[in-house]
C-alpha cells in the first residue's frame, strides 16, 4: 500500500499543458482564418463599387 502512494500513476501537469497549448493554437487559427474572411469581403465589395461606377 505505501508503494502506491510514493509512486503517482498519472502526471495530470504534461496533460494539461498540452490541452492549453491545443487550446491557444485552436484560437489561433479560429482568428486567422476570421481575419481572412473579413479582407475577403472587404475586397469583394470594393470591387463591386469599382464595376459599379
């Protein structure tokens, strides 16, 4: 029983780490690809309002 104790089966800090750093780089990309899109649009209207004229 005092074997079990003295050594720890699962290492919760590595886990966790890893989950925010997934976290952090899942945001990343979520922006990344929202600031695409809005220059996308931006681009599409402004030629739009070119044609237009």
């Amino acid at each position: 029983m005092l074997l079990n104790s003295l050594i720890p089966l699962v290492n919760w800090n590595l886990g966790t780490g890893i989950i925010m750093f997934f976290g952090l780089v899942c945001i990343a990309l979520m922006l990344i690809v929202h600031n695409m899109i809005s220059k996308g649009k931006k681009e599409e209207s402004v030629k739009k309002d070119d044609a237009e004229r």
